[in-house]
C-alpha cells in the first residue's frame, strides 16, 4: 500500500472520531481528529516524517529546522527532522515552542535547534482556526527566524488556512478534513 493511503488509513482508525463534540474554541462538531494517537505510533509516527520530508522537498523548501506550538507539532516535527537524516539529504533539524517561556533558568520560549537567522517551517498537527500556528510563527519572528511555510498533517478547512496565508504564511497540509471524511464515509458503506 503506498505511504499516503497507509497514513490516512492510520488516521482513520487512530485520530478521526465521528460523534457530537465541544471544540477549545467552544464550537460543536460532528468529528473530532486527535492525530497525537497517530502522530505517537510507530508506523504513523515513520509515515509523518517520510510524507512531511517529502512534502518539503516537492515544495522546494530547504529548512534548517521545523517545530511549532508544543505538543501538538512535536512529534512529527522529530519524525520529519529523523526523515531527513535517513534520506541524506542537508538535516532538517528539529524545535518546540512553548506556550509561554520559561520562567526559570534561561527563560527561552524556543527549545532545541533553533537559532537567530534559521529558515524554518513551522508544524501542526491540526489547523482550525489557525492560532497554534499563528503563535508559533510569531514566536519564531520574535527569536530572528524566518518562516518558509506551515506544514500541517489535517487542515480542518475551517478557516485557518485562510487566516495562515493572509498573515503571509504559505501553508502545505497533507490532507484536507474532507478526504478524512469521505473516506471514513466510503468504510461505513463498504
């Protein structure tokens, strides 16, 4: 089975829930997508970094490192910065930004590889509404990187994309919510 359709098979049996839902931003859906129960799998975790690297690459972009809002972009940011390693291409490394720096110690907001003046993209794992990734942009901007893009694994088409690309930020989602959602349509029926 080729890697994008055994990914959105993990996706579908791992992150998709159908049901009545409360969102954080306090809006009902009828579908929930948790990708921390792909993203920490195993095989789910290898397909990110693989399709992730790959996406990059067929983008033309060439980051020093990618990272975004911890913990939602941390596990396929590491899976992507392992992919590149393994194809032996230049090495993607890899960052988290936390919600708020710390308040002890050296007081970071940006943990990991990261420097001023790298060239990065930023993950999330779900984009909605656009915020995490919107925060982490500007985490970024405020430590003197530059964003090349979004990369995100769902985009929930609900917006956020939209909000990303009028901030200036180009965005590269692997899959859009309705393919998640046809599919798991077409399992019901089949």
């Amino acid at each position: 089975m080729p890697e994008r359709d055994r990914l959105l098979h993990l996706l579908l049996e791992r992150s998709l829930r159908l049901g009545e839902f409360t969102l954080a931003s306090g809006a009902r859906s009828s579908y929930y997508i948790d990708c921390r129960t792909t993203t920490t799998h195993a095989e789910g975790q290898y397909l990110c970094g693989r399709l992730g690297w790959r996406a990059l690459r067929e983008a033309g972009l060439q980051p020093a490192a990618v990272g975004g809002l911890t913990m939602g972009a941390d596990p396929l940011a590491y899976a992507l910065a392992h992919a590149s390693w393994r194809e032996g291409g230049p090495p993607i490394h890899a960052f988290s930004v936390r919600k708020q720096p710390k308040s002890h110690g050296t007081g970071k907001r940006i943990e990991g590889c990261f420097r001023p003046g790298d060239r990065v993209v930023v993950i999330e794992d779900v984009i909605t509404s656009g915020g995490s990734a919107l925060q982490a942009c500007e985490a970024v901007a405020a430590e003197g990187g530059e964003v090349l893009a979004v990369l995100a694994l769902v985009d929930r088409e609900a917006g956020g994309r939209a909000a990303l690309e009028q901030a200036g930020h180009r965005v590269l989602p692997l899959f859009p919510v309705s393919e998640l959602l046809r599919a798991a349509g077409a399992q019901a029926a089949g």
